[in-house]
C-alpha cells in the first residue's frame, strides 16, 4: 500500500463512524461533539483562528463552520415546525403533529406538512453533513448542543426539549417580497424595500402555537399559521443568498464544490415558500391587532405585490450601466456571514439565548467574514 492508499484509508477509518454519528435519524438525538476540539464555548478565544488541515486553508475552514452553525440553527427551527404541522415520521424523528396548526398551514397549500418535512430533513442532512466534512479534513466541527436551552411550545405535538430557537417573538421581515419583485432596486446596491406585511416587521409575534390556549379563536391561530408561511421564505431567502455569497471566498476546489452543491437546494426551499406564502388569508388577528393583508388588492397589488409573481424579476446587478438581468440577491461578499447573523438576531430567533452562544456565532461569522480565496 502506497501512501496515497495509507492516507486515504486513515481518512475513511475516521470518516466512517462519525457518518453513522451523525445519520438523519440519530442526528437530533445525539451530541455533536466528535472529540475534544469540537467548536463550544470553551473555545471561543481559539474559534477565529483554528488551523485547518487536509488540504483545506484556515478561511475555507472558518466558512465551512459558520455554514454548518447556521444549519444547527435552521434544522432546530424546522424541527419546531414539523413536529407541530409537518408529517411525523422516523426520517424526521421527535413531536406528535398538533391537527388544529397542521389544518391551519394547510390552508396556504394542502401540501404544507409535506414540505415542512422535507425541508426540515434537508437541513438536518447540511448540518452533519458539514461537520462530517470538517471532521474528516482534521478541521474543528461545530457543537451547539450546550446552547440548547430555550423553551419548547407546550402545545400538544411538541417534544419538551431544550431548543437553539425561539418561534413564539418573532419580527418577520418581509422586504424579501418586494425585493425580488423590484426591477430597478437590488439590496447589494444599498437599496430598501417596502414589506409585505407591514405588522410582521413591527412587533412579536408566534409562528407555532405557544400552548393550546393559541389554537383559538380561528383567525388567531390563522394568523400564527400565516406568520409561520412568511417566515419560511424570510428564513430560505437567507440561505439562497449566503451560499453564492460565501462561495466567491472559498480556496479548496471541493469546499466549493460543497458551497454550490447545497447552496442550490435552499433556493428550491425558498422558491417553494415564495409560493405558499402568497396563499395565507387576509385577515386580522383579534388577539393582538396584526393583519395580513390582501397583496393582490389595492394599495397592494402589481408587480411588487402580486402573489403569482415567485420568479425572480430581472434587476440591476453589478453595475447600473449593465442590463438588468433575473438574480440572487443579495450576493455582495463582503460582510455576508455577519450580514446573516444579524438578520438572524433581528427576527427574534435568539430571544433567551446566553451572551455566550452570541460571543460564539459572532466569532464564526467574524472568522468566515475574514476568509479570503487563496488564503
């Protein structure tokens, strides 16, 4: 056996069991930690400039591990939203359906649970995925396990486990609407858009019901169905972006090749959410005011608010002298990973969360921000 055969073998001995590890189905009911330089708070001075190895740069590293944080994060906020409205199932361990949210999501398309469920499987598989990768290069995975310890809803359905997340004090933001409608406006240029749903962007609200008492009266619990349907885009929007963002920063040729592998898959999330979103009934909550209004009536309506119009609209990109062309946006690289986490905070996500999970996340984002190709 040459070396090449000796080093390839050592590498798949290590890579083997870690896959087992962190199989999607074992992967929410386990630890993270694969080994004592597992990324956690007791790293954190060393978290922006950990050495990588296997062929990977220190940057490559750094962004690999702010992308696998924010799939810890996003696959603990799907799996809140499908064990209340998604399909139950051992693929998507954990929950037991709550009927009265489930009906309700339903009303935006009779396939809601369906796609909560995918959606949250996918995730899942990015997370262990990227661990596994940097596990397997000898670089640091990521391990938010003790970070665990916001408070589940109490509405029957739920698993009564500590969460990465908070979905009961969200402030959904909604420019992501009209910004992919805009055919003169793109984000990269330092541009603002209107929102959608002015109320969402404006107060706190839940998009899963926080205990039983929130599955009535109907608008109400409605309502918690449509802020969940808009959050959804909110949340796939982010990802759609941060990957080609990230990309422009990556050295090693298989890193990349992960970048636009995954990056692909949260637009097909985002896309689908796009759609659905535009179905959520106009109505007012009687509980706390919000209203979600009809976007395809005045003053809403037209390009900007038409609900059938989920492809991206062409737009500036680069230069204002170019012709507009149909894009992500935003993918300026500068900032991106810090740009995410704070969109992320903004949301309400991390209501109740330690400073030092945000110590944590801004050091990931901070080092990922740092990355540089060729470096």
């Amino acid at each position: 056996m040459n070396k090449a055969e000796t080093q390839d073998k050592n590498v798949e001995e290590r890579v083997k069991p870690l896959k087992s590890f962190l199989s999607r189905r074992s992967f929410l009911g386990k630890s993270l930690a694969v080994g004592a330089g597992t990324i956690g708070v007791g790293l954190l001075p060393n978290a922006p400039t950990a050495r990588a190895s296997g062929g990977l740069t220190r940057g490559d590293a750094d962004i690999l591990r702010f992308l696998a944080a924010a799939e810890l994060i996003e696959a603990d906020l799907w799996q809140q939203y499908n064990e209340l409205g998604g399909i139950q199932d051992p693929e998507v361990p954990g929950g037991t359906g709550n009927p009265a949210y489930t009906a309700a999501l339903a009303v935006l398309d009779e396939d809601m649970d369906q796609y909560i469920h995918d959606n949250t499987d996918d995730e899942i598989t990015h997370a262990a995925f990227l661990n596994a990768y940097l596990a397997s290069k000898g670089a640091e995975p990521v391990n938010l396990d003790q970070f665990r310890t916001l408070p589940s809803s109490q509405a029957t359905g739920a698993q009564q486990i500590g969460r990465l997340t908070n979905l009961m004090q969200l402030t959904v933001d909604t420019s992501w609407w009209t910004r992919y409608r805009s055919d003169n406006k793109n984000p990269d240029f330092g541009d603002t858009f209107q929102q959608a749903v002015a109320g969402l962007a404006a107060g706190q609200f839940p998009a899963i019901p926080r205990n039983n008492g929130d599955l009535t009266p109907p608008d109400h619990l409605q309502a918690i169905a449509n802020t969940a349907g808009f959050h959804f885009g909110f949340i796939e929007q982010g990802g759609t972006s941060l990957y080609p963002s990230l990309a422009q920063r990556i050295t090693h040729d298989e890193a990349l090749r992960i970048l636009l592998s995954i990056g692909p898959t949260e637009a097909m999330h985002f896309q689908t959410w796009h759609d659905k979103a535009g179905n959520a009934p106009p109505l007012t909550d009687p509980t706390n005011g919000l209203v979600f209004p009809d976007l395809n009536s005045p003053p809403f309506g037209g390009e900007q608010f038409q609900t059938n119009l989920i492809m991206p609209e062409p737009t500036i990109f680069l230069s204002r002298t170019f012709p507009i062309v149909s894009i992500i946006r935003p993918t300026e690289t500068t900032g991106a990973a810090m740009a995410a986490l704070n969109s992320l905070t903004a949301d309400g996500l991390f209501i109740g969360q330690s400073q030092a999970f945000f110590t944590l996340l801004t050091q990931l984002a901070q080092a990922a921000d740092h990355a540089r190709h060729g470096r």
